[in-house]
C-alpha cells in the first residue's frame, strides 16, 4: 500500500510549536518509512492532528465524537448504537461486487481493488440532514481513480452503491420494524462520483475506519448530506439509469437523489439554514451557518449549472 503524505501537511503561516514538532516526527516517519508496504489500508503513521484544522481553519472533531455518535442504521436508530454493536460484523474477508456498465466486472477481494491506489488525508466537513455537523480527517482513495480500475462504458451514467446485507451480523437489519428495504444503496451521477472531492474513505484519524463508521470501504462527497456517505460497501453498479436511493424510497418528499447540502432549502421538518458542529451541548450549541454546497460550491456548483436546485434536491 502506497502512503502519500496528507495534502496539507506542507509548513505554511504561522504554526504552534508543537504542531512543527509533531510535523518534523511525521516526516521523519515518513522518510523512514518510505517503500515500507506493510501498512493495512487507512493507516498514516504517526499522522499529527494537533492543532490541524480545515482549509478554512476550523478544528477537528475530536476521535472520540467521530466514532461513538453515529448513523448506521443497520446496528439501530440511537446513535450509540454502532460503536456498540458494529464489532458484531465481520469485515476480513472483504469482497466487493462490481457489475453493469463496465469492462471490469466480477467479485473481488479488497486488497485487490485497493492495491496499487495511493491513499490521501482530506480533512472536510461533514454536514448530517439532521443539522449537526464534524470536521473530520478521512484516508481514502479519489474515487475516479478507484472507480476507473473497472473501466466504466460510456453509456454508464451513473454509480450505485450498496451496503452489506447480513442480518446475522446487523442487529438492525433483523429488526421488524426497521422501516428500511435493506440493504441501504445509494448512488451518484458518474461526474459527481469522478469529482476530485468525491473520495472512497478506509480511514479516519490516520487509522483503518472503525466499523461503526462503515469499514472497511465507504463513500465521502463533502457537499452533499451525509446520508449520501454508503458505509460498508459490497457491490459497485454502473448504470444508464439513476438509481432509486435508501431514503428517498422511505420519504421522498424529504430526501431527494441530489442531497447536496443547501441552507436555503429547508427539510419539511426543520430548517437547513444552520448546523451544530459538533462537540455541542446544551449551554454551548455551537450553532452556526450552513453553507451553500457545504462550503465547496468554488469546486462543485458547476456540476449542477442551470439545474433547479428546489426541485432537484
Ligand atoms: N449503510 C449505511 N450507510 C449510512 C447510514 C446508514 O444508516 N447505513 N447513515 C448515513 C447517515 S444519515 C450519515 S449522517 C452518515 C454517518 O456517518 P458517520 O457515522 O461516520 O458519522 O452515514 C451515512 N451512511
Ligand atoms: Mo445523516
């Protein structure tokens, strides 16, 4: 597995001492790591996070948030629930199923889909329909570039993916009244899913993706809400036709296919103009605007030129 350091990881402006020693050690380890391949998917040694923030300078959301207050509704609705029960599922072996408009079709293992795809660190925001948000280091792959180790067709339109479906393992896939079709899809247009942005992430915090955040393989597109994010994916589909996504069977008045996170359109329920980042408490909301696109519309407005943005949400 090729490591590339994280993308912002060069000194620049004014940094705290810490911070420059605990970058001098990662490039150290860097170096002395260098040709090492002995590193399991999503692991950037020695990695330093303090005092990292975005591009816009906001601070990390802590590990221990970004991996105890969850949505994976296949080990239950409390957002407790997969840190808890997520262990229950079995993620080696790993296979992934690419089928439909492709010249690489078949099952694959894991490490063959990953082999050879250089792994980057992309710190992005994370913005939930449900209003609140993290700030959150993933490790991944660009997705055009995992998604064209299979050769899509030029009548592939658009990519669907799916999660596991194993009830024996997910507690909540063998809840009677769980409300959803499992297994939980969700799809792209191809040029969303080719976007720079767009990322297949296999870590977090510069180690492999714990389950209950959906390892080992799960989607990442900065700008749109986050239940466009698939965990756990098995099967990869390129289609001529958009796919139908998980919640916008259950409530397509509520959930669109686009899902790209826009404050001046409001859930039917809730206003969109504001999130809570996250840590949040009830004296310290930590209230704040939400942007259009999640603050990435330089990057991806053009993708939706002249489309209606009420109507397509
Ligand atoms: N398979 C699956 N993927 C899923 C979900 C889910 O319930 N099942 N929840 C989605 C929602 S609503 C959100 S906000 C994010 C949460 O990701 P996180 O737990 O890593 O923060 O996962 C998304 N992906
Ligand atoms: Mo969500």
């Amino acid at each position: 597995m090729l490591i590339k350091p994280p993308i912002d990881i060069a000194p620049s402006g004014i940094t705290s001492e810490a911070a420059f020693h605990a970058r001098r050690r990662f490039v150290k380890a860097l170096a002395l790591g260098a040709g090492a391949s002995l590193v399991p998917p999503g692991t950037l040694a020695n990695a330093p996070y303090e005092g990292k923030t975005s591009e816009r300078g906001e601070a990390l959301t802590p590990e221990e948030i970004i991996t105890s207050y969850n949505n994976f509704y296949e080990f239950g609705t409390d957002k407790g629930d997969p840190a808890r029960y997520a262990h229950e599922m079995t993620i080696e072996p790993w296979t992934v199923e690419v089928r439909g408009r492709a010249e690489k079709t078949g099952k694959f293992a894991l490490e063959d889909v990953t082999k050879g795809l250089v792994e980057e660190e992309r710190i992005y925001r994370f913005r939930c329909v449900e209003a609140w948000s993290m700030v959150v280091p993933w490790t991944g792959i660009p997705m055009a570039k995992f998604l064209a180790q299979f050769e899509p067709k030029g009548s592939a339109k658009y990519v669907r993916f799916t999660t596991l479906h194993r009830p024996s393992e997910m507690r909540g896939q063998r809840a009677l009244f769980s409300g959803i079709d499992w297994p939980y899809v969700e799809a792209l247009r191809l040029d969303e899913a080719y976007h720079p942005l767009t990322l297949m992430v296999t870590g977090v915090y510069g180690k492999p993706l714990p389950n209950q955040n959906g390892a080992p393989l799960r989607l990442m597109v900065p700008w749109k809400y986050g239940f466009k994010s698939v965990k756990s994916i098995v099967q990869i589909a390129f289609t001529e036709r958009q796919p139908r996504n998980t919640w916008n069977i259950l409530a397509p008045q509520e959930y669109g296919f686009y899902a790209n996170v826009n404050p001046e359109v409001d859930h039917p329920r809730w206003s969109q103009a504001t999130e809570r980042r996250l840590p949040s408490t009830l004296f310290n909301p930590n209230r704040i605007p939400t942007l259009p696109f999640n603050g990435y519309g330089e990057q991806v407005a053009e993708l939706y030129a002249g489309m209606d943005l009420r109507r397509y949400y």
